[in-house]
C-alpha cells in the first residue's frame, strides 16, 4: 500500500503574519459559542488580545470566560457590534450572518473578515481533507478518519464535528487533518487550501439564513475553490462546476449511486450481486457493508474518493466499512417489537435527509416528523410520502405546515410530543411496519438540539411494554 502524504503548507510562514495579523493588531472576535471560545483560546496563546463582541446578554460560556480570562475586553448585548469598524479585523464565529447591517457594513469598509477556518488553515503544515454537504457530513468525516488511522497513519478529525478546528493544533501535528465544514463556515473563508474537497450532496436547507437555494448552494462549493483535487457527486445536478471558471485545472474525481464507467468510484452488479467499483476494480459487496441505507452506500464511495487522494488504497479502506456501524441518530434502529422496527433518524435536520431515509426504506412507514422547517419546500417528500407512508405523525413549530402539505396523500395527526407520537405510533403500526422518525426539520423549537430529540425519541421506544 502506498500512502504519501505532501507536507508542505501552502503557507510557508505558519504565522498570522500571512492574515497581516501583528501584535498591534486589534481583532475583534464576534460571536462567542465553541468557534469563539476556540478562536480566543488560540490568539491568546499566540500572545494577542483579542476583544469579544456578542449581540447577546449572556451567551453560553461567558462565565467561564470571564472567569478565566480576567483582562479580556468583552461587550455583550443589543448594542456589542456598535464598535466593529474600529477593528483591523473582524473573526466571525459561524453562528453570526455575514449580512448583518454592522458586519456588512465593516466589510463595504475593507476591514478584513476572516474565520476560525482561515487562522487553522495559515498554521496547518499536514494535508486537510475537507467535507461539506447538506447530509452526511459527519458520517463520511468520520469513515475517512478511520480509514486514514487503519492505514497505520495518524489523523485529526474536527471542524463542524467534536473538536473545533483551531482546538486541532494543541495537540502534535497528524499526517493528515479532516474537517467536516457547514456552509456557515464555509461562507466566510478565503484561505482554506484543502488536498481534498467534496460536497456530498445538495438539498435546501438554512432558508432563513440564505436569500436562495443559489446562494446557500454558492456557499457550500467555495470548499473547492483552492482544493487540489475536487471530489464530486456524479448523480447531483444542482452542482454544476462546468460553470466555475476556478475549477477547470483541478484535478476531478467521480463519485455516486450509478453504474456509469466514467464515475470513478460506482456500482456494478457483479454474479447479480451490487459491488463498489473504484477505476474498473471491485473492491467490496455493497451487502457486505455494515451501515444501512442507499445514501450510506454513497456515503461509503465518497470516503473512498476522499483518501484515494491521499493515496491510501480503496482496497485497503474498504475494510472500515465492513465494520463501522455508522453513528447515532441517523437511520440508528432503536427497536424490534412485534415485528415494527423502530428507527430514530433525528439528524434529518432537512428535507433532504428524511427523502433519503424514506427512500432507504422498502416497507410501509409510519412517520414522526416536525419541528422549525427552517422556511423548508416540503413539497419534495410528496412522491415518497404518497408511496411509503400510510400515516404521518406531526409535531412542533411547523406541524400545521406539514399537516397542510401532506393532508392529502396520506393520514395525518397531530400531537404535541414526542412521548405521544411513540404512543400514536404503537397503536397505528402493524406487522413488517417501520416507524421512522425523521422530522425533516430542526429541533430547536422542542429540544436542545437533534441528540435530545432522538434520545427521547428512544427512551420512550425502550419503554414500551414487550
């Protein structure tokens, strides 16, 4: 097995010097979360004195910080932004919108905008591999960090996913780093020089952040702006990079659910059995792997792709897949009980994710589904709803919307939570049923985040009598 991995940085000097960041710099950091807290984690260890802004009284962490960092300038409230523009840079956690009146106003300035990605990506010397994509970002993340470690190499796995990406650097550097990326993230980077890129697939989402598909779209594939090998979907037809005049030198690999041979990583039925293909080999049985789900198989090619451009041989990778179980909350089977099986897929924070859970499914559906639609089209789940799901199950902020859009083609309830919805679910479901939870929409109205949905989702499934 070859694995030879390029070390050099794109930025020879390691420094913030290369972001014109020097210690008479004033850099204001905006928005506090994990990304802020990393952020200033990272200048005060370089010996800089940054300032927090946060246009909210008391955001999560600012005890602790102001417990720890005692002689920080810290400004919270409706009126911490009424200063920026007398920063020489602006680094804005990806929790804030770039098209906030006194953010952009900065930027029509010149004041330079920078990320936690781009201070990451000045100091990172080991190749990044980078992973966006409205779903399956973390799954893939996660197979490809296996994959390098199986390979006998060490890797950094972080970003949008556990540890924030700046947090990476404290510990030695790895031959490799993978970071999973949002398109919060993503919006407002400029120096990311990744040795891979992919955008695993495209679905609307984060409507109310963005003024249009296009634009959140847009946002998702200047991950390959810089990247040296682009890792492309060849099924997905909403990412055109023909158009993109920056990519028409970059080295291109396919990746998708097809049996097209110019899709490098594909499926081909081999003695009537479907197999992952990598340039013409067959490399593993797709029955042979153990994550469930027709977008897992697509998942499972993606992560191929992505370390084959490190030069870590697919053959080699595909022993992962044989054993990874894939992660909780997404298509994660709680239950068997009465023959109704019961799957918490809760991370189908989108109506893309729930598609591909209901298309993943071959038997009749009882749907739980609800929550912030997040200004979601519905409207794409109908042809599945109308041929899977014999009742649907609605709750939370945008239940009436879900009711409006599906009342139609399938029998709708309300309730009001989840505990209620496994009830219903128990008394609609019949033998060979799967109740699916996959609410297409995020948690946020009910729950903490989707972790919480799913854990109650189950803890009320584990308490059904036998």
């Amino acid at each position: 097995m070859v694995f030879a991995l390029n070390n050099q940085s794109p930025y020879p000097c390691h420094s913030l010097e290369c972001l014109g960041i020097t210690p008479d710099s004033k850099v204001i950091v905006v928005g506090l979360g994990v990304t802020g807290m990393s952020v200033l984690r990272y200048l005060l260890k370089q010996q800089l004195h940054p300032m927090l802004v946060d246009s909210r009284a008391n955001p999560p962490g600012l005890e602790e910080l102001r417990d720890n960092c005692l002689e920080l300038d810290i400004t919270t409230g409706e009126h911490a932004f009424d200063h920026l523009d007398t920063a020489t840079h602006l680094i804005v956690s990806p929790g804030v919108a770039l098209t906030t009146p006194e953010i952009e106003a900065v930027r029509q300035s010149g004041i330079q905008i920078l990320s936690d990605i781009d201070l990451f990506a000045i100091e990172a010397a080991a190749p990044i591999i980078a992973i966006t994509g409205s779903n399956g970002k973390t799954t893939v993340t996660t197979l490809v960090g296996n994959m390098i470690a199986h390979a006998g190499k060490s890797v950094a796995v972080g970003g949008n996913i556990g540890t924030p990406a700046l947090d990476l650097l404290n510990a030695p550097e790895p031959d490799a780093y993978v970071l999973e990326l949002s398109s919060f993230q993503l919006e407002n980077t400029c120096h990311l020089q990744p040795e891979a890129a992919v955008v695993l697939n495209l679905s609307a989402d984060h409507l109310d952040r963005y003024d249009d598909f296009s634009d959140y779209s847009q946002a998702k594939a200047s991950i390959y702006n810089d990247a040296t090998v682009i890792i492309k979907n060849f099924c997905e037809q909403s990412l055109d990079l023909n158009d993109n005049c920056r990519h028409h030198d970059k080295k291109k690999r396919y990746f998708g659910i097809t049996d097209d041979q110019e899709c490098h990583f594909r499926l081909e039925m081999i003695d009537d059995k479907e197999w992952l293909v990598a340039y013409d080999q067959p490399l593993l049985a797709v029955s042979d792997i153990l994550i469930q789900g027709r977008h897992n198989i697509s998942n499972a090619l993606a992560a191929l792709a992505l370390v084959d451009a490190i030069n870590i041989h697919p053959a080699s990778a595909v022993a992962v897949l044989r054993e990874f179980p894939g992660l909780p909350h997404r298509m994660e089977m709680v239950r068997d009980l009465h023959e109704v099986t019961w799957i918490n897929d809760s991370k189908a924070t989108n109506v893309g994710a729930c598609l591909a859970a209901l298309q993943g499914i071959n038997s009749r559906i009882i749907l739980i589904a609800g929550g912030d639609a997040k200004a979601a089209d519905f409207s794409v789940l109908s042809n599945s709803i109308n041929e899977k799901v014999s009742d649907m199950i609605v709750l939370g902020k945008d239940a009436d919307l879900l009711q409006n859009t599906f009342q139609t083609i399938t029998n709708m309830h309300h309730v009001h939570t989840i505990e209620d919805a496994v009830t219903l679910a128990t008394s609609l479901s019949s033998s060979g049923d799967t109740v699916l939870l996959s609410p297409a929409c995020a948690s946020l109205d009910m729950f903490k985040d989707y972790q919480a949905r799913g854990d109650a989702f189950k803890n009320a499934v584990m308490r059904l009598p036998q």
